[in-house]
C-alpha cells in the first residue's frame, strides 16, 4: 500500500500499523492523504483532516467522480467546513458538514482500504 500526504511525502506500508504511523502524521490544518494499492492509481482513498474532523472519498478509476463520505459532526448539514490540502489558500477545499466524520472513523476506513480495494463499508457512502 502506498501513501502520499500534503507535503508529497511518499509511504510505502506493508502493515496496519505503518499506516496509523503514516496517517497520524500532522502539517498544521493542511493534512492531505492519497492512499493506493501497489503502483496502481486507482482505486483511491483520499482523506482530508482538519483537528479531529475529516472528509473521505473514494475513486474507484480514473474519470468517474466516486464517493465522498455521509457523516454527522451535529451541526447543520449546510454549513461549509474549509480543508486546506497545501499551503497555498487557493487550493483549500470546501465540503458540506454532512460530509465530515469524526478522524478514528476516517482511519477506520482508511484500515478496511487497506486489506481490500473495494468500497469500505464501515461508513456511509454519497456517490458523486
């Protein structure tokens, strides 16, 4: 399993706990993870993390939009929560509140990922 965080650093993991090691990694609000199988790009498992809140997407080939994970951050489910993924503002993503789950759910998906290569099942899924 390979993993590249916001700063372009490239992991290489061959268990469960040098990805916790890896995902557990923070750059300030500007935490960004790719996560593939071998050399292979897709499917993906993109995690965004801000604090203890992150948003989840899954892309399963190239050109097909994918899933972005349901959550329930107790809020109103229209706010905006802003996700920074470098250190450059323009690059700062928006998502719905809907969509952030707390960051152990995020890394439970991110473990289930790692032992197969479909779509997790241990969150709800909006496909996009």
């Amino acid at each position: 399993m390979i993993a590249a965080d916001s700063r372009h650093v490239i992991y290489n993991m061959t268990s469960i706990n040098e990805l916790e090691t890896a995902l557990a990694k923070r750059y300030d609000d500007r935490n960004c993870f790719w996560i593939s199988h071998d050399d292979h790009q897709y499917p993906t498992l993109g995690i965004l993390v801000k604090g203890d809140m992150a948003y989840v997407s899954y892309l399963p080939r190239e050109l097909e939009a994918g899933f972005r994970s349901v959550g329930d951050m107790g809020a109103d489910p229209d706010d905006m929560v802003t996700l920074s993924i470098s250190e450059f503002k323009g690059d700062d993503v928006d998502v719905l509140r809907e969509a952030i789950v707390p960051w152990p759910t995020a890394l439970s998906v991110a473990k289930e990922f790692f032992h197969s290569k479909e779509l997790p099942t241990s969150i709800e899924w909006f496909q996009l």
